[in-house]
C-alpha cells in the first residue's frame, strides 16, 4: 500500500515537469517567430526603398524586373488612379446597380503634393484600392510624365497587382520607362 501512495505523487511531479517544458518550448518558438519576422507593413517599407530606387534609376526605353514575395495579402498599386466602383440604389420598384469611375490618390500622396505615387498596399476593402492605401499602405514619388500599371491588359483604367498573384503564378513586376511614363506590369 505504502509503494502505491510514493508512485501518485511522483507521477504527478513528471506530468507536471513535462506540461511545463513543453509550455517553455512552445513559448520560445513563439518568441523567436516575433523576433525573426518582420510585419507587413516593415516588408511593404523595405521594398518600397527598393523599387524607388529602381524608378528613379530607370533609363527611357529601360526595363527592370523586380521580385516581390512579401508582404502576401498586399497589393501595388500606382496613382493617380481612375477606377471602376458599384453602386447600389435602391427604391420602392427596382434595385439597380450604377457603376462610376473615380480618380484619386492615397492622402499621403494628396499631403506631399506628389503629381504620381506607387504604393504597396494592405488589400482589405474588398476591391476599394483607394481605401485600402488610406488604411495601411507605403507610398513613393514618382518622376515621370505619367504612370500606368498592366498597360497591356487595360488601357484606360489602372488596377492593382496583387502580392498573392505575382507569387501563385510565379512572375515578377516589371517596371519601364516609356516616353517618360512609368509602366508597372506582371511579367515572366
């Protein structure tokens, strides 16, 4: 009787000691995961810095690739921008949907009084690019006679590329200087 009452509090004291390391190992990876990795919004600076500098480098009739895997659920964008919104107007008989363009660009660049931006953006608004850069995003001058983003795909309007995109379908951004306008596009 005497062997049986030693084994309980024994076992307890190593299901205790056990719990507890695997609690330890748990929270330093955790905390090596914080240190390690930087967030979105330090990624989206880092490669802003870069791809500055790439279009302010660039040459007339110049292209630079540019490979861009983070920060994944983000979107570039260039401004000003004219893009295409829905809007729902509902009375006693119909509920039509009117779509309208606006053109705009992110208050950072409104403040700095920049004639065109490229940014890279949170993408959360469900297609709002506008609001997004508002929201969480880092903007760059750029120094040219205009700036067009998928120039090939669509000629009027500018759309966002995303992150995701470039990554899942294994292409790069491709930046070009033609008769003094930045083009942005996803290439490879």
């Amino acid at each position: 009787m005497k062997k049986k009452a030693i084994l309980v509090p024994e076992s307890m004291k190593l299901i205790i000691g056990v719990l507890v390391i695997l609690m330890l190992f748990y929270l330093g990876f955790k905390l090596y995961g914080l240190l390690t990795e930087k967030s979105g919004i330090e990624q989206a600076r880092a490669h802003m810095e870069k791809i500055s500098s790439i279009v302010s480098n660039l040459k007339e009739g110049e292209s630079v690739d540019y490979i861009l895997l983070n920060p994944n659920g983000w979107h570039i964008s260039v401004w000003p921008v004219k893009y295409e919104r829905e809007m729902r107007s509902y009375d006693d008989k119909t509920s039509d949907v009117t779509t309208y363009f606006i053109e705009g660009k992110p208050k950072e660049c409104e403040n700095r009084n920049w004639n065109f931006c490229i940014c890279l953006c949170e993408a959360k608004s469900n297609g709002d690019i506008l609001k997004d850069c508002n929201s969480l995003g880092v903007c760059k001058e750029v120094k040219s006679s205009g700036v067009k983003i998928n120039p090939e795909i669509d000629k009027e309007m500018n759309k966002e590329i995303f992150v995701s995109s470039l990554i899942n379908e294994k292409k790069y951004l491709r930046f070009s200087l033609k008769n003094g306008r930045l083009e942005v596009s996803g290439g490879g």
